[in-house]
C-alpha cells in the first residue's frame, strides 16, 4: 500500500511539472499597426513597428515592435488591423524573439491625413538615429526635412541625451519636422 502512495505522489509530482502544452501551440491574435515607425535599439539602432494587441486596441497606449510579421508589407500612413499567428521559436538567437508572427489576415486598414501629427524619438540614451549619408534621414530609410528647425535640431542633437520631434507626412519616403522636445 505505501508503494502504490508513494508511486501515485511521484506520478502527481511528474505530471504537476510538465509544460502546459498550450504554450507551445500556435496562437491567434489581433494587433493593430500605427500608421508610422518609431526607433528603438536593438542589437542596433532600429525601426520599430508601433503595435497594440488585445485589450490595448483602441486605446492610446502603443508598444515599440521588435520582430517582423512575416507575410506583412508595412506601409506608412495606414493604420492596420491583423489578425496574426504567433508560434514558439524553439532555439530563437540569442539577440531575436523566442516568438513567430505570420500574417492571417489584413481585417481592415485606415489611410491618415499627411497633415497628422505623430512624435518619433530622435536620440534615445545618447543613440542617435538621424543620419546624413544622403541628407537628412531617419536611420538611413526615411527622409526628414527639418524645415526651419535644421540649426536646432542639430544643437540638440549634439547636446541632449534624449530628443524627440513632432512630424507631419510629406509622402512615404519623407517627414517634415514640425516641432522638437
């Protein structure tokens, strides 16, 4: 009788420690896409996707996004609305997500005014992210005009360890810059 309790207590035990299986399933998830990039540091200075999943949708609360949607095509000035599967990444690299997203659906997108105002952080830590191999840009990829703000932006670029700017849309390639914080 006390091999079988003692079996039993060893059987619970076992079973108590495994993994919940339903972690390791593929999941579903809705998630919204801003209709701008932010920057962010990674292993590197980034662009990040700015993204709200579940109860955040709505809401004015957005997160920077690290990893890429896979089946996904990104464009400024649309806010989208996804319906996105995410599966565990076994043996992800030690600098990437331990999670993978696939696009299952484009629900629904909204186009936003060029005149609509959005803020992106230009200097996080004393990271910069303004480039100037071919003129002004964020990160290489997006052009900036910095309109009459060029000779301040460069001061506090230079003596600030954060810097954000306040940016309108002058197509999907360039950004006028409005306003510096």
């Amino acid at each position: 009788m006390k091999k079988q309790i003692l079996i039993l207590i060893i059987l619970g035990t076992l079973f108590s420690c495994s993994n919940n299986d339903d972690d390791n399933l593929p999941q579903t998830i809705e998630m919204r896409i801003n209709h701008f990039q932010n920057t962010g540091i990674a292993v590197g200075p980034v662009l990040t996707l700015l993204v709200q999943e579940g109860d955040e949708i709505g809401t004015d609360n957005w997160t920077k996004f690290y990893s890429n949607i896979e089946g996904f095509n990104y464009k400024p000035g649309t806010i989208y609305n996804l319906s996105v599967k995410t599966e565990p990444i076994s043996n992800p690299p030690a600098d990437g997500s331990s999670i993978k997203y696939s696009l299952l659906e484009i629900e629904s997108t909204q186009e936003v005014d060029n005149e609509t105002l959005f803020d992106i952080d230009l200097k996080i830590n004393g990271e910069n992210f303004i480039t100037t191999d071919n003129g002004l840009e964020l990160l290489n990829q997006i052009g900036i005009d910095c309109n009459n703000l060029c000779n301040e932006l460069e001061t506090l670029l230079q003596n600030q360890d954060v810097v954000v700017g306040t940016f309108k849309r002058n197509s999907n390639s360039e950004i006028q810059l409005i306003e510096l914080e």
